[in-house]
C-alpha cells in the first residue's frame, strides 16, 4: 500500500497503503467462506485496540514478520519509497515525532522526546521539540536539530527542486528551524500568514551527519545527492534495532540497536521476510517460518488462518481505501465525457460482492475521496454522479452525445478512429486486484471498452513513471487529512495521473491551512465535489486489514492507520511462561 504522505500522515498501499501498497492467499477473493472475524486472542481489540493482547513478556527471542513485497526503495520520503511496506520496517530505525495507534489517536515518541511536543506561538505559527540528551545514532552521532532541518530542505521543494518527495505539504510554509541546548531543542517556525493544522505529522528524520557526507546540504546538488544516497538500505538506525543483514528478494533481518537510547526492546532480532508468492503465505505461517502475517485478507486466507492452531487472527476496518485511477497524461483520457462513461459504466457492487465483500460483510462502496464513513464530516457525493453504479444506457448515451461511437463492440472516437485498448495494472500476485481488473475488464466492453491487464513488480516506480494508463492501489489514511492536498494538487509528486483543476487547488489550498478541523473536511468535500465530477479517481471500498501472529507473541496488534503494525515494536516479545 501506498501511505499518503511522507510521515505518518498517510502512505500508498502498495499500502499502500501501500494502501496503499497499499496479496491475498490462493484463490483469493472467490469461492471460500466466511469465516469469523476474530479469534479470541484477540476479541478484546474491538474494544481496546490501544490495549489488548498486552501481558508480562521474556527479554530475549527474534520473531519472524511476513513481508508481501519486496522493497523498492528505502527513502520513505520519496515517492517511490513511501509506502507501507517499506514504512513497516524502517519504523524500527528511522525515528518520528509522532505516530498513530490503532484506534487513530496520536501518540509522542517518548523515547525520543523530553515532553510531547507543543505549539509555543500562533503568530507566527511556532511549534517545539526538546530531543532527550541520549537520544544518538548508532555510530553515537547526536540526533538534534540538524536532522529536522535535512528534511525540511529536502522537502520544502525550494531547496531541493530535484529531489522527488511525496509531499511537500507543511514544509513548504516553514520560514525556519532553530535549535537551542546544544541543538537540543528545535523551533519550527511557518512563514507569515501561514497556518498547518497538521503539524504533528511532519518529519522524519535521517542522519543529516551521513547526508552532508553525500555532498553540501545548502546547495541543490548536495541534497539531491543525499536524497538519493538514502534510497538505499540503511546501515544506520535511530530506533530499537538495526539493520544486520539484507538480501533484497529474501529478507532483511534487524538486531538490536547496541546504540539504541530507549526502553530496551524484549526481542533481540526481527526479521522481515518478502514473500511475493500470495500461494506460500498459509504455508509459511502453518510451519512457522514466520510468526506474524499482516497481509491483504482474502476468503481462503482467513478460513485458513482460522484452522491453524495457536494462531490469533483479527479482521477490521482499515483506513485504506481502494480505487481506479486514470492517467490524464492519455490523449484518449484526458477527455473528460469518455472517463465519466467508464465510471459510469463501473459496477462497484459487483466487484464487491464478487472480491471483498465474499469474507468481509461490512465492505461498501466508498463515495468519498478524503474522508471515511462514520468519521466526522463524511459526505457521499459520489452517488449522484452516477459513477460506480454500473448504469452501461447512461454510460452509452454520455458517449454518443459526445461525440463517440460503438460499432461491432469497440468504441469509436470522435474522430472516426478506435479507441485503442488501455493498459491495467495492478500489483503482482494481489489475486483480489486482478480478479478486480477482470470484473472492471468485462463491465467496460459493454460500452466497446477495452483493457489489458498487466501486473507490475513496483507500484512506486509505475506510479512515479507513469507507465500505466488506468491503475488499481490504496492509500492509507490517518488522523492527518491536510496533507489529502499532496494527492489532488496541480504539479505534486503524489498526484501521479496529473489531474489539474484550478478551482480544486484554491480548495485544497485553503483546506491545508484551516485550523478549524470542521471547516477543513467541509473544504475538502467542495474539493472532493469537483473532483467527482471530473472522473480521475473512482473510490471503489475502503479495505479490511488482516493480521495473524501466534499466541505466544505479545503487543502485536493490528494497526490499520500508516503507522502498521509496528508503530510499537519496541514493546513486542514472548509471553513469560
């Protein structure tokens, strides 16, 4: 899965997600049946997500985590490695202000910071961090002030014009960093008139010592330099452990930070292991070569999951949502009429009633494209376009009364010319995605549409590249919704398929800096409105996330949010027997 943002505002479920990024087990999605959507191990996370699976744990012991993709790309920052696989495993090393719980709230570091950070001023807005005095590297380098400032000018998109973040929302309004106590304590400081109610989901940090050995970090050179030295496998850490082995189409195993400045971590190794093969996941779970799977769910897996013993499982909402995306750069699509008659003509029920919603009953269309149901502010204003109902006499007459064509199947443009097939693609071995593709592949030659269906290997470099014509992937959602700007904004990284719409932008613009959470969604809806009415993004469903661990591991929980499963690995160990 894909994760929204840069941080831990949101990723691509890749995951991803990727969603985003962001994977499904055997057959997955058709035929199986449902299976219950908890063991009791853990039954109590429904009321205490924060909580529950919690117990007295022994020092010592490794785990094993499975990993459905290999990674790509280890700056998480860029927009090629944010995604959520990646973010599940440099949470072990790559420090954060903040993070998010399972239940959405926000937590501070507390390894890292003296006190939760705060607003010290409103005008200009000024925010403050104070770094604990242990807090190092691993090569016990200090962590302060010089850190936040690499990422902010990798970021802010003035510094480092060539440096591909996935956002620049937040950092592009800081007017400067400061640092006080031996660079201890950091000021961040907006410009002024600038506001950013999301303050607390900025910054990762990386070593700014071994970027400003990649080049000068106050020139463009410099940075970009750095910025592509840490797409690479780190050799460092600023967390609990570290890395000590890595082969890229098997595994990366992390050890113990000997440098690590926290609470000590109970485990002393984890593992990660990718396994791509959706058919070996069962497999490598039933003879323990992994503890812990965290994948796409799917109908068998979850029936399968469900026989083996002295394995908890949970299946619950996530804040992934999954959806098509057209790439605006196709002459064909870039027309607009000809993307409303292929939402139209889209039957999202369908789709769901033949893939998700077969193991997972709550599974709806979603209709919209920032905010989820249930959650303060959400407006469906995708229904009265039609979009998503599959209504293929409405998609034809759209066509005919712009202009187009369909003769003996196959549509045919305005200028007399067939439309010619457009390119699919969705993530390798995710069986529900490509079971999707082919549902969508048949709905759209009713109205003489036709796709071809690809998988790829790397959803960030596709993505990035914009080698695809219409695309399947999540993103994965959080309590931060300003950063949503980076998704629909004119010329940003993260807005792979190159939508512009001035009206959004000046909406969008305005939402990032609300400071009232009330007025931000109802800005956000007016964007997401026009939005809808363009066809660039079909939100399909929001996604259930699936987590398997066996019962002897403590504190493991699912996380649906872009922190994962993760976000407190730190606590992770084997019950004390």
């Amino acid at each position: 899965m894909r994760t929204r943002t840069t941080r831990l505002r949101g990723l691509v479920a890749i995951a991803a997600v990727s969603v985003l990024a962001l994977s499904a087990c055997g057959e997955s999605g058709g035929g199986g049946e449902k299976g219950p959507e908890s063991s009791p191990g853990f039954a109590e996370c429904e009321q205490k997500p924060n909580e529950c699976n919690s117990g007295p744990t022994k020092e010592g012991g490794s785990i094993t985590v499975m990993s459905e993709k290999q990674v790509q790309d280890w700056n998480t920052i860029s927009s090629d490695g944010n995604t959520a696989d990646t973010t599940v495993i440099t949470n072990l090393m790559y420090p954060t202000p903040f993070f998010s719980k399972p239940n959405g709230e926000i937590g501070w570091n507390e390894d890292l910071l003296v006190e939760e950070p705060k607003l010290v001023k409103n005008d200009p807005q000024t925010f403050q961090y104070k770094i604990k005095p242990a807090a190092v590297w691993n090569d016990g380098t200090q962590i302060t002030v010089k850190d936040f400032q690499y990422h902010w000018k990798a970021a802010n998109g003035k510094d480092c014009a060539e440096c591909d973040v996935a956002s620049s929302t937040g950092y592009d309004m800081i007017e400067k960093i400061e640092g006080a106590d031996s660079d201890k304590t950091v000021t961040v400081t907006l410009k002024a008139g600038e506001t950013y109610p999301d303050w607390k989901g900025l910054f990762t940090l990386f070593p700014s010592h071994i970027a400003a050995q990649q080049g000068d970090l106050n020139t463009p050179e410099g940075l970009k330099k750095a910025f592509e030295y840490f797409r690479g496998a780190p050799n460092w850490s600023g967390g609990p452990f570290i890395m000590e082995k890595y082969d890229k189409d098997v595994s990366a195993v992390l050890t113990r930070n000997p440098k690590w400045f926290g609470k000590k971590t109970p485990l002393d190794k984890v593992t990660f292991r990718f396994i791509t093969d959706q058919a070996q996941h069962i497999p490598a779970l039933r003879n323990q070569e992994v503890q812990v799977l965290n994948s796409q769910p799917s109908a068998d897996l979850v029936q399968q999951v469900s026989t083996l013993p002295g394995v908890n499982y949970n299946l619950s909402a996530g804040y992934a949502w999954e959806h098509f995306d057209f790439n605006l750069k196709n002459k064909y699509l870039a027309e607009k009429e000809l993307r409303r008659a292929i939402f139209t003509a889209t039957n999202r029920q369908e789709i769901i009633d033949k893939t998700v919603g077969i193991f997972y009953k709550k599974a709806a269309p979603l209709n919209n494209h920032n905010l989820m149901p249930g959650g303060p502010g959400y407006k469906d204003y995708i229904t009265s376009t039609g979009q998503g109902a599959g209504n293929v006499e409405a998609a034809k007459k759209i066509l005919t009364d712009a202009g187009y064509k369909i003769e003996n199947n196959k549509l045919i443009g305005k200028d007399g010319q067939p439309i010619p097939p457009f390119r699919f693609k969705y993530t390798t071995g995710n069986t529900l995605r490509q079971q999707t593709g082919e549902l969508w592949q048949a709905q759209l030659r009713q109205i003489g549409v036709e796709l071809t269906i690809e998988p790829i290997t790397s959803l960030g470099g596709t993505l990035s590249s914009g080698d695809y014509d219409v695309i399947i992937f999540a993103w994965i959602g959080s309590s931060f919704i300003a950063d949503n700007r980076a998704l629909w904004r004119t010329g940003e990284e993260s807005n792979y398929g190159s939508y512009s719409n001035p009206e959004v932008d000046k909406l969008l613009d305005a939402a990032a800096r609300e400071l009232d959470p009330t007025k931000m969604r109802d800005l956000f809806n007016q964007a997401g409105e026009l939005m809808a009415k363009d066809a660039y993004v079909l939100p399909l469903f929001q996604k259930p996330t699936f987590l398997a661990a066996y019962s002897q591991f403590l504190f493991i929980r699912n996380n649906p949010n872009n922190s994962g499963i993760t976000y407190n690995v730190q606590e992770w160990g084997e019950k004390l027997s």
